[in-house]
C-alpha cells in the first residue's frame, strides 16, 4: 500500500453507495490519490445523507451495502496500491426515533439500563420534575396537546411483546413495570395473571432479565387471536381524545423513566447532553471505558481486519477529555496495527495508521501536541490560504460599504458577542443552567463562598463565555494547562469590561473553580468530583457555543466579504501577508508535518472556487460598491415594505449580491431559463437557510413567513423574470468578469494545498471548479464519469487554458501534481521548507517557496492578488510581460541549476541565484520546478 499521500473525501448515502464508490477506484488512483476519506459508514439513521446520526455502531450501515461492500472497495483499493481513512462519531449518536436500541432501553429502563451510563444523562435534576427523569423533547406540540390531539397513542408491538407510546416517527417504550395495569383492563385470564408477574417487577431487585422473560410469554399469547383482540381493545382506555382516556395515559406516561415534552422545551429543560443543540443527537460519555470499547468495537474490528488505514474523529472539542480518549485511541490503533502488520508482506510493513482530529483552532491557539494524533482535518489550512488572497487594501471600503448599507457593524466580534448571548439564553441555556447550577453547588460547599447567589453566577458565566476567544481550553487534574492560560485570561480581561464592578470578584472565584488549581487541593469526596465535573460541563459549553455563535449565526450576520466567513475562518482578520503565511507552513511542518489540507469540506458555506472568486472583490472593492448600489436601485421596486422593516433588508440584498458573483455558474447565461431555474432554486435554498441562521428577522424555530415569501420573490424576480432581465444581465457579465482572476486564485489554492506541508485533502467533486454553497448544496451528486472520461494528464496547458470554463485545467493540475508527490514521497513528507524571497515591480503579486529532501529540490511559485495584471483574453492566465522584472530569489547553491516545469514541456535555468517570475510563469500562471523523477519515470 501507497504510503499517505493525497486523501479524496468522499460522502456516501443510499444513493451513493460503497459499490458506487468501488467502480470510481481506478480514476481516483490515476489521479494520484493514495486514500480514500470515507463519511461515517456505520449504520445511521435510515435515509441520512450524511452519516453522522449513528444508530446502531455495531455493524456497516446496510444502506450502504453493508460490510460486503466495504471488503468490496477495499479490495478495489489494495489493487491500487491505496487505503481507507474513516470518520467516526465518538461524541454522540442519534436519539429519538425507533432506530437506536440502547435509547430505547434507556426510555425504558431508566437508570437500571446498562445503557443509561453511556449517554451524559443528568438523572438528579434540581427541578424536581425531571428527578430520576429523562426529558424527552420530541413532542411536535405542548404535552397536554398532544395527548388531546390523539398525536400520543398507546401501541402494541406484537412480535417482542412490549408496550409503546408512539408520536409520529417516535417510539417511547413502556416500562414493563407499568404493563400490568394494561393487561388487567382484559377479561383474559392468562393475560391478567401474567400482569401480576409484571408488577411484581416493581419489587424486584434484578427485573432487567425477569423482564425480558415475561415479554416473551407476552409475545407467545399474542399468537392467541382472542387475546391479541382483547388488549388491543384495552389500549382504547387510553384514547387521550377522551377525557378518561387522556386520565389514563398520562398517569401511565407519568410512571415512567422519561417525561414527554415539546420539542420547545429542550433549550431551556434539556437533562442530557445534545450536539450543540440538536434533540435528535444525544452525546456518550466516551471517557467510560465501557462505553469507549462498544462504541468502537467496529473500528477495531476493521482495523485489525485491514480495512482501515486511519480514523478522522468528528467534533472532538465535544468529548470530556479530548486527550485522554485520544491517547487511549492511538495506544489501540497502534496495538491493532503492529498484530496486523506482523502478518503482512514485508513491503506493507512499518505503516503508520493515522489518526486526525475535526478541530477548529483560533488565531494563536495551536493542537496540543501530546495528544498521539497526527493533525487536525485542516480548515485552518483553509483559512491561511483564504488570508493570503484578500488585498488588505480591500478591507476598509468594504467595511465601510457594509456599516453605510446595513446599519450593522463592520466589527464581527461585535457580532460574535451578541450571537454568543443568544445563544446560550436560548438554544443553550439548559446547558448554560447545568454548568451554573454546579457552580452553585461548588460555592456552597465551602463556608467562604456559600453566599454568592446563582443570579450572581449567571451573570459572570454569561460574560466568561461571551468573551471565549477559543472554542474550549483543556482542564486536566492539575488545572488548566498552560497553552490555555492565555485565552482563560483573555476572557476573564473581556468579562470585566462587560459585568457590573461589583460581581467581578465571582470571576476570581470562576477562574479557580475552572481549572485554576490542582483538583488535589480540593479534598476528595463530593466537592472534588463537582470541581472536576464543572470543569467538564464547561468545556462542552464553551465549545457548542463558539459554534453556534460563529459559524451559525454571525457568520450569517456580517457581511463584509462573505469570503471571509467560513467554518474555521477568523473573519475578524481580513488578509494575512506573504510572510504570516510561510510562518505558519513552518510551524505545521515541525510540529504536524502530516496534518491535513483542505480548501473544501461537507461543512463549508462556499465551495473552494465560490470563495477564491468573491476574494477578488477585495481587490475590486470600489468596482463592486458601484455596482451593489446600482443594483440595488434598479431591483429597489423589488423590496418589499412590511411593518418591521425592508424585505429583503439592506445587509441582506448585499449578501445576496456577493454569493450571485461568487456562484454564477460559467457556462449560466441570463437568457437560459431551464438553467436559471435550477440555479435560482440553490439560492433560494441558501437564502433560506442563510436568513434562518442568522435569527434575526426569521429563525429555524419560527419562521416568519411573509419575510421569507418577500426574500423569496426579491430573487426570483432577479433571476427568473423578464422585468429582470437587465439587472440579471448586468449580474452574470460582472460574474464572469471576476471569474478569470477568481480562477487563478483556485489554481494557486489548489496548487499550495498540494505542496505544502502537510497531506492534501480533495473534496468530492473539486477536481473540476466548485461554486457550491453550504449544504446541502455542497453535497450534491457529483457526476464522477464525466470527470473519468475527459481527465487526459498528457494534455498541453495551453489547449486546457482556452477551455477553461470546464474545469479540466484544475483537474489536470491536480493529476500532475499527485503524480509527482507518488514519485517523490519523501520529498514532500519529509523536505524542509524554506520561503524564497520575491523582489522586483510585481514582487508584492508573488509567493514563492522551496522544499528540500536529501538534495532533491521543488519550486513553486503562485500568484496573489493578482486581478489588476490579468488582460483582456478573459483567461486565468497573466502574460510575461506583465511580470517585468520580478524575480524569484533561490539559495546560492542552486544558482546555474537547471530545473524542470511539471506543467510545461521544458526546462529553465536559474541566473545569478534566481529565477524570472516572467520565464518561469510564461505557459501557465502557476508553477512547480523540480529536479526529480517525473510522474512517467514513478516505479510505484
């Protein structure tokens, strides 16, 4: 097998399945990919386009084609020399629903499940409703509605003899505690008497078993035709449309391990850990080693069977202690992989299992480095490169374009505060009480802290995390470690700018409780495991927070350059130097030297070409605050006058305006009214989601319809009306006029995610260019066999450059690229890297680097901010001329070197130490020099 070298994400669901993926091998191995990077591929909840809402971890999702069609595709790779990398979820699976048997047992069985212990339940509520309880909030209406309403019935599941309530798609098991009340509404003598062995399991110490027996015996007299009438007929006493039927099913619903509630209820009663804030999703408690061997007994099957050959881990900010259940991972996939490896040919010996990490990191926050992982997914990757292509010059006339248009403030940390306090009073309160309420506890346990009240705690929490610059620090026994100390106290310095004076003392106490001493200061017992459980609470706070404030809400809000909002983005900072960017290459190359580089996720707002294109707009930021306010007048007779404001408002016609620019598809022209129907469908598809997100005249929760319906017209208008026909041809000329220098941009993104340090990462489908939106959008079917069928890597630059539109030139610069990354692997996992100094009239234009293995050389060299020199051909291409006299400045022991172009027939020479930016970049405006094997001599 191929050592790691270029990973394809690939997201699989019913209609894409492991067979489909199976008969696409031989493309992805031509283009030079060694692994696969499969979505989760566990059994899920029927019909999930994701993977990510887990039911049953045990097996391979049969959707999928089951375990059969993973030994399928893998072998299909082990002819080619390639691998597996699979994502699982270890923070949570789904809940709800009648497809995952251990919630089921824990509805049923409450506390006595031996599943109880596997979800973070908090059965000691202090309200003394949910006490030994497990809210349940699924219910489409108010409880006592439901039941009125007849959506809550009593059901009879005949096969397993058991008891349900059923809401919908929901199934809530009844305790079989409770059956014997059912059982003895019937005149069948068998039935009540096997009612009586049902309630004496209120007294038994073990019912567990007894239970499952007497259900069978349930199950055998149900085969009786006459008795499966009769307690068919009983379960009419609880018709709730009836005033002694709703008596009776809400006393029995009242007895058991669970109260039923409205899915409203959730934000503010919820009793048991959610992903961020979605009911459906119930998070484990991986940390127990129980619940870490069950989850993952799958894994390790596969891993020791040879079907996996590395683990991205989903949302590990969630987890209670990231490192610990990464040390324990890698600790088993090492293990897994020597047993295997010892039985392997001697040339499939020695391979490291790889182990990555789905984690955003801050601007200065670093992944610890004791964590035995091999690196993050990469969005910050994403982000440094998104810094490098947006013109600082940009910021201040777009900042002012969207203070002057929406009223809103350019400042998105502004933003960020005031979605963070949304948030955690809504969505996220009852978590935000479960972290208060323990710290009330923590204070009243010591005779100096027992007066502070909870309104006090609430208050200073409330800013605390305001303020959390960082998604979550990471508390260990002996307190917070230092690499965090930072960003505690920056968010500590934040709080007291924001609290009252007089409760900034709290503080003190918040930053000790929180990690600020050793928990063996604390004596054991009672108050210790509140400290340490705080601790934990807090983190899984801090983290859903900064998520839903950022990336679900202010990144919806602030619109200065939508290019700048992404997930893992920083949109606070605006561009980045040449400079900051080799400093980070650096730093990934000492410390994560196989870390992954994505430029494109199944979780980005905007495909990776959608971005590169808008990013141009910080170059032509005048240009485009012309046009914006043009538009905006010509479409004014558009909007939409209602009693709370303007629809679509201002901030949201200018977000508008930026995703057409960024999304216009190249071949789209205005006159094409079946393709500007399918395009106007994704944007009113992002519209929605994008308005919702940002909760501010419409949410998720309640829409507000005639606003929506106003947004909703506004652009159909634009896209699909004649009366729109001048502003929409106005809008696709302006697209296409931006495309050029936006696909240079791509090139160049494409081109350092492939050879800087790292491992590059392809997202499904962005072989060819990507003007995607969010999802769903970015997860649409990608038409794989045309890509196979056109992908010819022999081809000449120039004949692909005239057909750019297509997308086969970034194909072919990828195939090219990967090719020579097989042939000369040392080179790219294992050379230095060492940023070259550009000088000359368009020195600002250019970056340049090398890296360096045992005396084999690479050069590359790319544009930025290069917009203004791209001519009038409309190609993503900058004549030689316009370089002048740039130059690219190489070590003296290079000088005289002579150097071949991967992506042109021919050689240059380096001059006095250097190289021309104007010979180097003559056939295509991105470059890659080497003195290396070329793809052709490869002998893989």
């Amino acid at each position: 097998m191929k050592e790691l070298s270029a990973t394809l994400r690939l997201q699989f669901h019913r209609d894409f399945t492991l067979d489909d993926a199976a008969e696409l091998v031989d493309y992805f191995a031509a283009l030079g990919i060694s692994h696969l990077y499969a979505s989760p591929l566990l059994t899920a909840r029927p019909g999930s386009m994701h993977g990510y809402d887990v039911i049953d971890p045990t097996r391979i999702n049969p959707e999928l084609g089951g375990e059969q069609a993973l030994q399928r595709l893998v072998a299909k790779l082990r002819e080619n020399g390639m691998g597996l990398i699979l994502d699982i979820v270890s923070n949570h699976m789904a809940v709800g629903g009648d497809g995952n048997p251990w919630w089921l047992d824990v509805l049923e069985w409450g506390r006595r499940s031996p599943y109880a212990q596997f979800f973070d339940i908090e059965w000691n509520s202090p309200d003394p409703l949910l006490e030994g309880q497990l809210l349940v909030p699924f219910l489409g209406s108010d409880y006592g509605e439901a039941l009125q309403q007849g959506t809550v019935t009593l059901q009879l599941d005949v096969e397993n003899g058991a008891l349900y309530a059923k809401h919908y798609d929901h199934r809530f098991p009844i305790t079989p505690p409770s059956y014997g009340e059912v059982l003895r509404l019937t005149e069948h003598p068998a039935l009540r008497t096997l009612g009586g062995h049902f309630d004496a399991l209120k007294t038994e110490p073990a019912p567990y078993v007894t239970a499952r027996q007497l259900r069978s015996e349930l199950a055998q007299l149900l085969e009786d035709g006459e008795a499966r009438r009769q307690l068919e007929a009983a379960l009419q006493h609880y018709d709730g449309t009836t005033a002694e039927g709703f008596r009776r099913l809400h006393a029995l619903l009242e007895r058991q391990h669970y109260r039923l509630a409205s899915w409203r209820t959730a934000a503010d009663d919820i009793n048991w850990r959610r992903f961020f804030d979605i009911n459906e999703l119930g998070g484990l408690r991986v940390e127990r080693p129980v619940v870490f061997e069950q989850t993952h007994e799958k894994i390790f099957q596969l891993i020791g069977d040879g079907l996996v050959d590395g683990l991205r881990i989903d949302h590990i900010d969630g987890l209670a202690n990231p490192r610990g259940y990464c040390r324990r991972l890698r600790r088993r996939v090492d293990r897994l992989s020597a047993a295997r490896q010892s039985s392997a040919a001697p040339t499939e010996q020695g391979v490291h299992l790889p182990i990555y990490v789905e984690k955003i990191l801050a601007a200065g926050e670093r992944l610890h480095d004791d964590w035995g992982v091999d690196g993050t997914t990469g969005y910050e990757f994403m982000n440094q490169v998104s810094l490098l292509q947006h013109d600082p010059a940009g910021r201040e006339p777009l900042c002012a374009l969207w203070s002057e248009t929406s009223g809103r403030p350019a400042d998105f940390m502004e933003e960020v505060r005031q979605a963070r306090q949304l948030v955690l009073t809504g969505p996220l309160a009852g978590d935000f009480e479960t972290v208060a309420q323990t710290l009330l506890a923590i204070a009243r346990g010591d005779v100096m802290t027992r007066d502070i009240t909870l309104g006090a705690i609430r208050r200073a929490l409330l800013e605390l995390i305001v303020h959390f610059p960082v998604y979550r620090t990471y508390i260990a026994a002996p307190g917070r470690r230092p690499a965090d100390e930072p960003f505690f106290q920056q968010a500590l310095a934040g709080a007291r700018t924001t609290l009252n004076e007089a409760d900034w003392p709290l503080l003190d106490h918040l930053a000790r409780w929180l990690g600020g001493e050793h928990l063996r200061n604390v004596p054991p017992g009672p108050l210790r495991r509140l400290r340490r459980y705080a601790c934990a609470r807090f983190q899984q706070l801090t983290s859903p927070a900064a998520a839903k404030a950022v990336e679900d809400t202010a990144c919806y809000r602030s619109g200065v350059l939508l290019s700048r909002n992404d997930v893992g983005f920083d949109p606070q900072r605006f561009s980045a130097s040449a400079e900051e960017f080799h400093a980070e290459c650096l730093q990934r190359a000492e410390h994560f030297p196989r870390n992954l580089l994505t430029t494109a996720t199944h979780d980005h707002k905007r495909g990776e070409d959608t971005r590169a294109r808008m990013a141009v707009l910080s170059e032509r930021a005048p240009w485009f605050a012309e046009r914006l306010r043009r538009w905006r007048e010509l479409a004014s007779e558009q909007v939409s006058q209602l009693d709370e404001g303007a629809a679509p408002s201002p901030a949201d016609e200018m977000m508008l305006y930026q995703t057409l620019l960024g999304s216009w598809p190249l071949t789209l022209r205005s006159d094409d009214a079946a393709g500007m129907q399918l395009y106007c469908e994704r944007i009113l598809q992002w519209q929605e989601k994008a308005l919702r997100e940002a909760k501010l005249r419409t949410t998720w929760a309640a829409p507000n319809g005639a606003y929506e319906t106003a947004c909703r017209d506004y652009v159909q208008w634009l896209l699909q009306s004649e009366q729109g026909r001048a502003v929409r041809d106005e809008i696709a000329a302006a697209a296409l006029e931006l495309a050029p220098a936006g696909a240079l941009n791509s090139l160049a993104q494409t081109l350092l995610r492939m050879t800087t340090p790292g491992i590059p990462d392809l997202y499904q489908g962005a072989d060819y260019w990507d003007f995607s939106l969010v999802d769903p959008d970015n997860r649409r079917p990608v038409d794989f066999a045309a890509r196979r069928a056109a992908f010819a890597p022999d081809e000449p630059a120039d004949a692909l450059l005239q057909s750019w539109h297509d997308g086969r030139i970034k194909q072919w610069l990828i195939g090219r690229t990967l090719g020579l990354r097989l042939s000369a692997p040392r080179l790219f996992s294992e050379g230095s890297y060492l940023p070259l100094e550009v000088r000359g009239a368009q020195a600002g234009r250019i970056l340049a680097f090398a890296r360096e293995h045992e005396g084999q050389w690479l050069i590359v060299i790319v544009p930025r901010l290069a917009a203004a020199l791209i001519g009038a051909e409309q190609l993503p291409q900058i004549a030689a001329e316009r370089w002048e006299d740039t130059q690219v400045l190489l070590p003296e022991a290079l000088d005289g070197h002579q150097w071949e172009r991967l992506f042109c027939a021919t050689t240059v020479r380096s001059e006095r130490a250097s190289l021309s930016v104007a010979q180097v970049l003559d056939c295509l405006s991105v470059a890659v020099l080497h003195n290396v094997s070329s793809p052709g001599e490869s002998k893989q």
